[in-house]
C-alpha cells in the first residue's frame, strides 16, 4: 500500500510528477514518439542520466503511467518498448496549460518549440484529435 505524505490533490500529484524529470520522459514520448530507452536517454535535450531515466521509468511503470513490452528485434536482443496508458495521456491538459505558463511568464524559443506553442493554441477538438491518436497508438494498439 503507498504512503502519502497528505491526502491533498496538489500533493498526490506532485509525489507522482512532481520531480524534474518526469514530466520530460513523458513530453518526449507523447510529442516526439520516443519510445525506447535508448532514444529517451540520447535524444533528450535536457541529458538525463542513464541510471536516473531507468529509475524515473520503472517509477512511471508503477505508478500505472507508462506500460513496457518486449519484443525480439533479432535473435540476440530484446528491446522494451514504453507505451503511454489512459492515466498518462490524461496528463495532456496540465502539460499544455504548462505551456501556455512558460510562454506567458519565459522566454521560450519560439521557433525551435513552434508545435508546442501552436499546441496551446489548438482547439479542444486538436486536442481531443491529439489525445484520440495517443491512445489508438498506445493503448488499443
């Protein structure tokens, strides 16, 4: 059984994504399809250590987040592939009110980031559009 430090909302979502680097395993599989350990490892911008993204995931796996499958690619390896679940991909609108925040209060690129910025400007019907190809992708795959 887990142990909360309180039983607030704010709290209960902070002890689960609160951390620095949850929120940005999760935007590089939901935005730019990395699904692998691999690909989240080397292609984060933010460089996140090997054991960190390891435990991070295994974290994410439990918390109902991401599911794993392994699938044998050749006769010697076997690579997991991380899949979003319903709970996860239903972390879209904090992330796109995250978004909406930094562009308001930052500096954010506006050009290396322009789909993120055109994201907070889309229409509940993009984003529901945006929320059904994720769960398609990941979830009734």
């Amino acid at each position: 059984m887990k142990t909360h430090k309180s039983f607030c909302p704010v709290n209960l979502t902070m002890e689960i994504i609160g951390d620095k680097w949850t929120m940005l395993i999760l935007r590089d599989i939901i935005f730019h399809d990395r699904r692998h350990f691999n690909e989240l490892l080397r292609m984060s911008q933010e460089k996140i250590a090997s054991n960190i993204l390891r435990d991070r995931l295994a974290m994410l796996e439990k918390e109902g987040l991401v599911t794993k499958s392994k699938k044998n690619e050749d006769f010697h390896k076997q690579k997991v592939t991380y899949s979003l679940t319903d709970k996860s991909i239903d972390l879209l609108p904090l992330m796109i009110e995250s978004i909406k925040w930094s562009a308001k209060y930052e500096q954010v690129d506006k050009i290396k980031y322009k789909a993120a910025l055109d994201l907070q400007a889309s229409s509940r019907k993009q984003i529901e559009a945006l929320r059904n190809k994720l769960l398609r992708e990941h979830v009734h795959r």
